[in-house]
C-alpha cells in the first residue's frame, strides 16, 4: 500500500521519465503535464493493487500507456477538419510513373548524431508530429513509439488492412519529409 | 517493375513479413538498383531505432511543474 509520502517520492524520483514518454507521444507540452498528473492521481486511487517489491515506474508506465490511448480515443471521436482537398503527400514525392520527383536528401541525419543534434531531432520530429491527420499520427505513435503490430493497429483504428498500409506509408513519407526539410533549413 | 512509390511501401510491408517472396525479390531488386530507395529505407532505420529508444531523448520537468503536480495531487486525494 503506498502513502502520501511515498506518493510524493514517486513524483520527485518518476516524473521525468513519465513526462519524457509522454510528451513524445502527445506533441504537447500543458497536455503531457496534466496526463503525468492524473497517472499520479490515478495510481494513489489504486494503491491497494500496488504490490510491494514490484517496480513503481513499470506500474506508473502502465498507467500512463493506457492514458494515452484514451486521450488518442477520446480525439480520434471528435471530428476534425477533413483534410481530403489537399493532394496526398504522394502524389507530390512521387511522378504518375511513381518515380520520385523529390529524391530523399543524403545530407539528411546519420546514426553518428551528437547530443545537440539528437534534441534539435526531438523538437522537429515533435513539430511535424503535429503535422500529421489524427489517424496518421496515432498509428505512427503506436507503430514506431509502442511497437505495436499492423493487426492490433487496424483493430483501434477501426480500419482495413489494405486502408492501413496506405495510411502508415503516408505517414511515414509525409514525417520524414517534413523532417528532411527542417533539418536542412535550420 | 516495383516503382519507388511501390518500394518504399513495399519496405514497410517486408518488415512485418507482410510480402510474398516474389515481392520480396522484387523490392531486393529494386533497392540494388535504387540508390534513392536505399537511401530512404537506411535513414528511416536509423529513425526507427531512435524513436523505439527512451534514452535517445530525456524532457524534464522544471522544480516549478514538479511542485504544481504535487499541489494540484494533493488537493485531489483529500478532495475524495
């Protein structure tokens, strides 16, 4: 059973790492700290089923996880500006033969990145995180962040397999050119 | 002929063992021989290692948020 002191400890000693988790998935900072909140709140409410000798931060992640899947939930109903008027990121990277007319740029970022850069990666990444649809953005987050698999995607989405394909490859083009761009202008 | 726009949807499919052999053969081909594909597919792996590792990037919290989380979750438990 956790008390109140141990419940502050917790915040002093995991909120870090939480919020770091967190606001990787969710692209907002106020939003990130309200989801650390409740996953305190939450696991104080359930104190009894905290066994003694198991890893708080592995329980505090298990809140935390299932938070953002409800926030995901919880946007994915709300509807939001259709997005179909503009052309599909490729049809522009890609000519009617499929070729590309826009040719990935080498000089964009190696695996030898230094501490500088790899921040200055997060804030970009975070920045066209947000540039994706709804849908883009929570299967890219529960594909790439969560490792989760196609079937398990398609199920919360509500979506086909062959309807998922396109949207993850859409995704991916559409972050990892948003990316190029910023990292070559900065 | 697998197209880039085909390849690089193709690499996707290939990670989750989604692709027959022939179309696995075919996206072989296609990133020997394109150097474009290639290029996407490494830098993407690079990417995918960097967003799956929680350490390759670590927010704080400043003493300030970490007081107002404290505050606001007190104020909560003694609510109930």
């Amino acid at each position: 059973m956790i008390s109140e002191s141990d419940l502050k400890t917790w915040v002093l000693d995991y909120s870090d790492p939480l919020y770091s988790y967190i606001f990787k998935r969710v692209g907002d900072d106020e939003l990130a700290k309200d989801l650390v909140q409740e996953t305190f709140i939450a696991a104080y409410k359930n104190r009894d089923k905290f066994r003694e000798n198991s890893n708080p931060l592995a329980w505090l992640y298990t809140i935390i996880k299932h938070k953002m899947i409800d926030h995901f939930r919880a946007k994915k109903r709300k509807p939001t500006d259709s997005l179909d008027d503009q052309p599909h990121i490729d049809a522009i990277l890609f000519n009617s033969k499929g070729h590309w007319t826009q040719a990935p740029s080498s000089a964009f970022f190696s695996s030898d990145m230094d501490e500088a850069e790899r921040k200055e990666f997060w804030s970009f990444l975070q920045l066209c995180q947000n540039d994706l649809s709804e849908q883009q953005k929570m299967a890219f987050v529960f594909k790439y962040m969560e490792g989760w698999s196609s079937k398990r995607i398609c199920k919360e989405l509500d979506i086909s397999s062959s309807n998922y394909w396109v949207l993850i490859h859409r995704a991916k083009l559409k972050l990892r050119q948003c990316l190029e761009n910023n990292w070559l202008n900065k | 002929m697998m197209n880039c726009k085909q390849a690089t949807r193709a690499i996707e499919q290939a990670n989750e063992h989604r692709l027959s052999w022939l179309k696995r053969l075919e996206l072989r081909f296609h990133l020997l021989i394109c150097k474009s594909c290639m290029l996407f597919h490494k830098q993407w792996e690079i990417l995918e290692r960097l967003l799956s590792d929680p350490s390759s990037s670590s927010q704080r919290l400043s003493e300030e948020d970490k007081s107002s989380i404290l505050i606001k979750i007190e104020k909560e438990i003694h609510k109930s």
